[in-house]
C-alpha cells in the first residue's frame, strides 16, 4: 500500500539567540540585518557595528539577568502541539501533517526548511506575528514567487493577516482575562481605576530620517488596527476589570520616527503612580522573547510603580494551537480540492 501523502506546516518566526554567547547573538543580530537590508539601505559596516554592539550588550545584561530568549524553544513547543492537534484531527479527506519550526534569523533557516519540504503534497507556511510586513512574510512570499512555478505554488498557501481576524481577536480576550484576572468565579467585576493594563505592541517606523513614508509595507496599517481594535473591544468587556487601557509601542527608535508612546515615554508617566497595579500583555507577539520578557522589571526599575505582572503571549495556550490548527486544516482543504 502507497505511504500517505503529507502536507508541510511550516511555523515561521523570526527567531533569536538561545544563550548570552556573543557568537550566537551576532550571528542572529547580523542574519536580522541582512534581511532587512533586502527592504532597506543598511551599508555592511553598520551592519557589523550593530552586531557587534548588540552581542555586547547582552553579555554585560547577563552579568545582572541570565535569561536568555525563550522564543524559539517555545515556538518548537507551539510545533510540538499543533503536531498533536492535527494528529488528533485525522481527517480522511487530508493527507498527513509534518509541523515543522523554522525562523529568519537563527537555524533552521525558514527558506531551508521550506526548501527540504518541497516534495510534500503541500505546504501551508504560517507566519508567526499578528501583523505582517515586507520583513516578515514579505519576504518569504517574494522568494516564494522567485523560487516556484505558477503550478507549484497552487499547492503553497501562507497564513497571514490574523491581525484583522474577529476569531484571534475574541481569543486574544479570552486569553488575557483568565491570564490576568484574579477574581474568584461567577463573581461580577468591579472596575479598579488603580488597575492599569498595558497592551504592548511591535514598534513600527512611521517615516524614515527624512519625514518620507518608507518605501516599504512596515505593518503601520496593521499594528494600528489591531491596537485600535483591541482597545475598543477590552473595555466593553464584562470581565474588564481595569481602570485604565493604554496602548505601548516596543521601538527599536533608529532610522526615523517610530509609533507613539514608546515603553519609555509611559514609563516616564507613570513615574509618580505608585499605588498602581500594571498588567503588561504583549500583544503583538505570539510567543515571548527578548522583548517581552523583561519588561515588567524594566517598569518596576524605572519608576515607582512596585505591582507589575507580565501576562504571557499566546504560546501554547491550547485555545491558540486550536485556533491554528483549524486554519491550517481548513488551507489544507483549499490545497486539495484544486487537484
């Protein structure tokens, strides 16, 4: 009897250093760069210079801090899961599913793993961010198209967009109000105005060193939307036990202007509250990494703020592997019914 044909999923993340080793950040941080120089002027020898600096510094921070990234160990984890969600699913009208992680700055290489898995029935490519950009699934859509045929890539499909989806943004809510709330159940909430929820998102450049629009899709469009709809869906929630709702952007402040307020422009607000209760939800990342994790010690060190919580990304929240698993299976059938 002839194997089973299987269909490639492929989780794409960006991908970070696993240790504090100078070695392994510089590679990460110089893979990082070259990529974004495909989008964007960055000459070679700031490239290196960046690098260089980058891995410095999170050798001094381990000095203080250990920890190292949990990103990639937790996107093998989100694999891992999905793997078994699917396995479960074991529908007759699907062929098998290989769930593999891959990222765009350390090993395996996305385009690699894409690469290895191109025999495959299918392949359905999931893009590991709620917002998209040129750097992000933009450039793997482009060497896609450079690297397939027109009948090839019939059987390749790319999820994406989940900022816009109403499903994500329902789980998001669920999600944030059983990792945050503390009341016991069927109790009703009381709003606590000195209860203050952050919602952190990916900065995003807004206009380059010369006050022009990038040439580029920098995910301006969609990091706004999403904040705006996060925040106008929190509040009218019943479970909603927060005061305040402020939106904080994550910049990397070089090459121009970057959205607004930074962590640091609300952390100079909040100087003063220190009577407040922070909950910080990193809501523009699917899992957690070097810019979410610390970000709670950061508040507490800069201002006088001594009750903050960092309230963990999706990860492997079982309602989101569903919710991936679902998308992927319904992809799956996309792939199947055009043969």
């Amino acid at each position: 009897m002839p194997s089973k044909e299987k269909i490639a999923v492929i989780l794409a993340a960006h991908g970070e250093a696993e240790t504090n080793l100078f070695k392994e950040n510089y590679r990460v941080t110089r893979q990082t760069l070259a990529h974004a120089s495909l989008v964007m002027p960055i000459p070679a020898l700031l490239q290196r210079t960046i690098a260089v600096s980058s891995s410095l510094k999170k050798i001094i921070r381990a000095r203080t801090d250990p920890r190292s990234s949990p990103q990639n160990r937790i996107t093998r984890e989100q694999a891992a899961a999905l793997q078994h969600y699917l396995d479960a699913s074991a529908f007759q009208d699907l062929p098998d599913f290989e769930v593999h992680a891959a990222f765009s700055a350390s090993p395996p290489y996305a385009e690699s793993v894409i690469e290895e898995t191109r025999d495959c029935s299918g392949q359905i490519i999931i893009s590991m961010a709620p917002v998209d950009s040129s750097l992000s699934c933009g450039l793997l859509c482009s060497w896609l198209k450079s690297s397939r045929s027109p009948g090839e890539l019939g059987n390749v499909r790319v999820l994406s967009r989940f900022w816009a989806d109403e499903q994500l943004h329902r789980l998001y809510l669920d999600h944030l109000f059983q990792s945050g709330g503390d009341k016991p159940k069927d109790q009703p909430v009381l709003r606590d105005e000195g209860r203050l929820l952050l919602l952190l998102f990916h900065g995003t450049l807004v206009s380059n060193e010369n006050g022009e629009v990038p040439p580029f899709r920098t995910g301006l469009e969609g990091t706004l939307g999403f904040a705006e709809r996060l925040g106008n869906l929190i509040p009218g929630d019943s479970r909603n036990p927060y005061g305040r709702i402020m939106t904080v952007y994550l910049n990397h402040d070089v090459g121009g202007t970057w959205t607004t307020p930074s962590f640091s422009e609300i952390c100079a607000q909040l100087q003063k509250e220190s009577s407040l209760r922070v909950d910080l939800f990193a809501c523009g990342y699917f899992s957690d990494g070097n810019e979410t994790i610390r970000r709670a010690d950061e508040l507490r060190s800069s201002t006088s703020v001594q009750d903050a919580v960092l309230i963990p990304c999706l990860n492997t929240a079982p309602e989101f592997i569903a919710y991936l698993g679902d998308r992927v299976i319904r992809a799956a059938r996309q792939i199947t019914r055009l043969r």
